[in-house]
C-alpha cells in the first residue's frame, strides 16, 4: 500500500506499516519494509528495535539478535525508558534506571485509587518503589 503512493512515502508511513506488520506477525513483509526505513533513517533506533522484535516474537532469536547487532555495530543508541504521573499538580518522570524516592506510599496509594489507575499488585508495587531513594543533591 505504502509502495502504491503518488510520492515518495515519509518513513512515518513506513514506521506504521512496520507497526502493522508486527500485529499481524507478517515477518517477510516487515523485513522489506524495514529496509525501507533504515534506507531513510539508518541512524533511528526505532527501527532496528521494531524489527528485532518483531523476530523475538516469531521465536527467531538468531535474527533479533543480529539486528541488535547491527544497530550497535552501526553505533546506533535505543533511546531511554521514561514515563511520567501527575501526582497534587507536580508532574513526576520515571526514567529506566533512576533511583527515585519522589513521594511516600500513601500518597501513591491514593493517587491510584482516585485515578483508577491499575496495578495488578499494588503492595508489591509499593514496597519495590521503597526500596529506592531519591539521589541527594
């Protein structure tokens, strides 16, 4: 569908279509349009990342791990995790790695309640999260 465009197709119109090759589990398509995309943007991680899993999840670890490879070898970075939760109008970010202690249990506890924000295991949760401290300034 990309390739049937009038112009010459934006690798954001790649990226989805990667994207949809992953739901459907369609690994031959997905490598096609991965070319694509590290054509356009060899220095994106995202693609190199999408495809790997993409193999991972059709049980080929010999070719997600060589597209890990590649991406390295290639000196290409994945970019950090990071999410973040409003909590009494102050905007708290999680990035993969940190050590944090930003507020106390209640409070979280609270917040996910009033929030419905679900957790499967809220204690366990909460008592991980303790283990952290905030890194003193």
């Amino acid at each position: 569908m990309v390739m049937e465009v009038p112009c010459k197709p934006h690798v954001a119109a790649w990226m989805a279509s990667l994207g949809a090759c992953r739901i459907c589990g369609n690994v031959e398509m997905a490598e096609c349009v991965a070319k694509q995309i590290l054509e356009m943007e060899p220095n994106n991680a995202a693609g190199y990342v999408l495809l790997s899993n993409i193999y991972a999840a059709a049980g080929n670890r010999l070719l997600c791990e060589n597209v890990e490879r590649q991406r390295k070898e290639k000196g290409v970075k994945k970019q950090q995790g990071c999410t973040w939760i409003e909590m009494n109008n102050e905007v708290h970010t999680f990035v993969v790695g940190d050590a944090l202690l930003c507020f106390n249990e209640n409070s979280l506890y609270d917040f996910c309640r009033v929030r419905t924000f679900h957790l499967h295991d809220l204690p366990t949760f909460l008592a991980v999260l303790a283990t952290y401290r905030r890194p003193r300034i």
